[in-house]
C-alpha cells in the first residue's frame, strides 16, 4: 500500500468513525412515515402485494425500491426497522467516501477531500438521514455516486456505472430524476465530439432503461396511475403558503449548515476553476428550487437537502483549501501564519457554533417525537386490536406505527394512503407547512365526512389534552385553562360532525409529545357505541383516563 493510500485510509476511517458516532446520537430515533413504508413491506411480504391495507389499491409511498427491500428482510424473518437503520448507516458511509473522492477528484487536493469529508460527517442532517428509517440515505449516496462516476468519466464503463447509481437512486426517490436529467444533458455536451460518444450516451441510459421503465410499468398496472397517491395528498391545486413553506426550510438550512456560503462557493468555482463545478452549481440551484416549490419538509432534519450535502461540502472544502494556499503564498514568513489562523478561526466560527446550536435543538426534536412513538402511537395499534379483535377498523392521521404494529385496517385521515381523502385534499384550500398540508374548514368537513361513512371501529384525534377535561376547563397551563386545540384540521372536524357524538363515546387519551406551545399532546380514543370491547379503561385516582 502507497504512503498515498494508506493516508486515505486512515482519514477514512477516523471520519468514518466520527460519523458513526454522530449517527449514534440519534439512533432510537422513530418517523412515522418509516412505519408506513413497514406496513406496505410487510404486506408485499405476506402476498398482497404492495398495499396498505389489503384489498386497497393505493400507492402511499415514494420509494418502491424501500419498499422491496424492506419485504426482503421480513422474508428473511429480520428485524427491519433495526437492519434499515443499520444499513442507513452504511450508506453515510458510502456517501463520506464519495465525497472525498470527489472533492480529491475535483480539486487535485487531498486535503479539500479531507475537508469535505469532515463537513460531511459533522452535517446534523446526514446523521439523522442515516437512521431515520426511510429511504433518503440510501439515496444520497446514490445521487453521489452517479455524480462522482460521471466527473470522472474517463470511459464508457464510468458512465455505466454513474447510470446505475442514478436509475437505482430514482427507485429510491422519484426525486433521483433531477440528477438523471443534469447528468443526461451535460454527457450529451460533453462527449459531443468524442468518437465514442454513442457507446457512453448509451451506457449512461441503459440502466433507467432496463430497471427503471419495467417498474414504473407494474407500478402503473398494479395502482392504475403513473403518479403517487402522495402526490395528490401532500402537492394541492392551492399552491398558497407552499412557496413561503419553502424558502423558510432553506433559510432555516442556510443558517444551520453553512448553506449560502457553500452555494457561493460552488459558484464562484463554477465560475473561475474547473468547468466540472458547472454541473454541480446547477444542479445544487435547480435542486434548491424544486425544494422552496414543494414547501419544504417538516421531518427532521432537512432531509430533502442530504443529496445536496456532497456538493455542498466539495465546494466549500475546495475553496476554503484554495484560499489557504492563496495566504501561503505571501512573502513575508511572518504573515503567512497569523493569516492561515485566522482562516481557520473565522471558519470555526462560521460553522460550530450554529452546529453545536442545531444538534441540541435536533437531539430535543427527535427525543420528543421518539417518545410519541413509543409511548402512544406503537402501543395503541396491539391495544386496540386486543380491545375489540381481528376485524377491526381505526381512523386517524399518524397511522403508520398504528397499522404496523397491529394488523389492522386503517383509514388515514391526512390522505396518503387513502385515494378518497387525498382528492379532497388536492382539490381544497388550506395552509401549507413543511410538505404537510392543512386543509381548510369545508375540506376538513368533507374528509370527515368521508371517513365517518366507513363507519370506523375506532376515531383517534390528536388534541391539546384529554377531552373531557378541556371541556370541563381542567387543563391549565400557565394559570390559564386551556381552550380545545386539534393538532389537524381534519380532527377537529370530526369532533363537530353531525352525529359524532351519538356514534362515537370517549374511551381514554395517551399522552405523546411536547408541542411549542407549552401543552402534551394527547391521542383521544373514541369507540363505536356498541362495539364489544373486551374491556375497559378506568379513570385513575386523579380522573384521568388513560388508555395504558
């Protein structure tokens, strides 16, 4: 092994290291989509196909290729919430690696690949990425894989291999057709005048060809339509407050994690330095447009920017390593020093500060939103079905650890696995926050109404606390009772329903998680009245009535 090598294996593995360590901080993190992508597995699994509740045609998901992988594990009878994150883990990995190489391959210098190794594995967004249980790891090493293999490009083969990494990205996340299209047109101008130019064109298309096209074509037979359902639940015909949603996510990003420097500084090389920076500044700018378009994300922690994060952190490891170079260069010895500290002082103080900020504000997020998981929504799935049995039918909007933990069949308000609701959502008005769509009274009304016609075994809403004791004026906060707030607009409509309360009677709530406002949101179960139930909560010492 070369002195060369042995150095990059050795900064490999200490920030390999680091970023294991990082990703370990937020390991027991739960997301409620990561569920949802569990149930639709489990039921692939089982021989129903890809479908949320079985018999029900609906594609509730973004990442066919998840979905697959995920049955394979069930099949193999491995625990796959555990192994997704294991092997989120290891595709941080690959993307650290990736971009090392890529930052080393772009600017010559080791230690700019260095550099954006460490910002890589310092990036709060990455670590969380890892372990989230969804399929955004996953596809950030792909997009950096496919970028990587076609700045090299030195033969058809690299462009073969950039085209697999991006087809099987685009499984991953329809998203992955972004970089395909960039890395398209740019191989098309590049190779223009090369006398192998059809071989490489080739090489870089087959691979969307072969694996990408059969299984939009069985998605497209199997759902009956060539666009998720979540596209019509989460992008509506009211674009209002979508762009607003959006710019917001990227200023909260860009104050985090160095995000305005580093899109500076791709483009002040795209500009000055080689023409290959052209392709990532683009991309990075369309990319970040596209996310201010759809209205950002609300799951922690910036993960529709994790693909940017390479190219963010190349462009800013290779700057920052050019203009060290550029102060040594002085002639007089005694400034070079004060010069280079002084670089590395006021880039510390550009980025640790803010990340040590992010990561505390993170590590609360993700605790509290852990504890609604473990607590209420992955208990209540079993405890419902051991209140009334096989047979059963619950209606609420976090319905994804509910439904994987249970069996059960579950009927989501929010629309994303529901057809019925996500065309009133498509079609309503409402408010717009973090890829989450709030519709307004007369669409909350119909979906109610919608949802109350399949005449639900169980109602869960998510309120400010238990229900009878907002109504009673028992829930204080600040010397203040609390008036009744419902976290969604759909639950509140489902209260005021016409004939809610002659049909549905309050069993018991379960305290989740810590709102901004200062109150513990509660789930408040609501039964069919004459439902058999094999039993049934009793208030506490205090009156409360908890459901476990």
């Amino acid at each position: 092994m070369s002195r060369d090598t042995r150095a990059h294996v050795i900064a490999f593995s200490v920030l390999g290291l680091l970023l294991v360590v990082h990703t370990l901080l937020f390991f027991p993190m739960r997301v409620d989509d990561a569920f949802i992508l569990l149930r639709y597995a489990e039921n692939l699994a089982a021989g129903n196909g890809p479908v949320f509740n079985p018999g029900e045609r609906v594609e509730g998901f973004t990442s066919p290729a998840m979905v697959v992988l995920e049955a394979a594990l069930l099949r193999l009878g491995v625990e796959p919430l555990l192994a997704v994150k294991l092997f989120g883990i290891l595709c941080g990995l690959v993307l650290l690696g990736v971009t090392m190489a890529l930052a080393r391959e772009l600017s010559g210098s080791r230690a700019a690949g260095v550099l954006a190794g460490l910002l890589v594995a310092l990036h709060t967004g990455v670590a969380v990425a890892c372990i989230n249980g969804l399929e955004t790891a996953p596809f950030a090493a792909l997009v950096a894989l496919g970028l990587y293999f076609h700045v090299r490009a030195r033969s058809p083969r690299d462009e073969g291999l950039a085209g697999l990494a991006l087809a099987l990205a685009l499984l991953f996340r329809p998203e992955g057709g972004l970089p395909l299209a960039f890395i398209g047109v740019s191989a098309l101008w590049r190779w223009r005048e090369e006398p192998d130019r059809w071989r490489r064109w080739l090489a870089l298309a087959l691979p969307t060809l072969v694996l990408v096209v059969p299984v939009q074509a069985l998605k497209a037979e199997w759902f009956g339509s060539l666009t998720p359902n979540t596209l019509l639940a989460k992008v509506p015909l009211d674009a209002t407050g979508r762009l607003a949603s959006g710019l917001d996510y990227l200023a909260g990003y860009g104050t985090a994690h160095y995000g305005y420097l580093a899109l500076l500084s791709l483009w002040a090389l795209a500009l000055k330095a080689d023409p290959r920076f052209r392709l990532l500044a683009l991309l990075a700018t369309v990319w970040t447009g596209y996310i201010a378009s759809v209205g950002g994300d609300w799951i922690p922690h910036y993960r529709f920017l994790v693909p940017l994060v390479p190219l963010a952190a190349v462009g800013t490891a290779t700057t920052l390593v050019f203009i060290w170079k550029l102060l040594g260069e002085r002639p007089r010895e005694g400034v070079r020093t004060p010069a280079r500290a002084g670089l590395v002082l006021l880039a510390a103080a550009a980025v640790l500060p803010a990340a040590l900020l992010e990561l505390r504000s993170v590590l609360e997020e993700v605790h509290w939103g852990t504890r609604a998981s473990v607590r209420a929504r992955e208990p209540l799935g079993p405890w419902l079905m051991s209140l009334a049995g096989p047979g059963t039918s619950v209606a609420m909007l976090d319905v994804g650890a509910v439904a994987y933990r249970s069996g059960l069949r579950v009927i989501d308000t929010g629309g994303l696995t529901d057809a019925r609701v996500a065309r009133v959502l498509h079609t309503s008005h409402g408010g717009y926050q973090g890829y989450l769509f709030f519709p307004d009274k007369a669409g909350a009304r119909e979906i109610a109404r919608v949802v109350l016609a399949d005449e639900p075994s169980f109602v869960v809403l998510r309120l400010n606390g238990e229900l009878p004791w907002l109504l009673q004026g028992r829930v204080w906060l600040e010397g203040r009772p609390l008036t009744l707030r419902a976290a969604y607009e759909q639950d509140r409509a489902l209260i005021e329903a016409p004939g809610f309360t002659e049909q549905y009677e309050y069993l018991c709530s379960i305290p989740s998680d810590l709102s901004p406002f200062g109150w513990v949101w509660h789930y408040n179960v609501f039964a069919r009245k004459g439902l058999p139930l094999a039993h049934r909560p009793q208030p506490d010492a205090e009156g409360a009535t908890r459901c476990f």
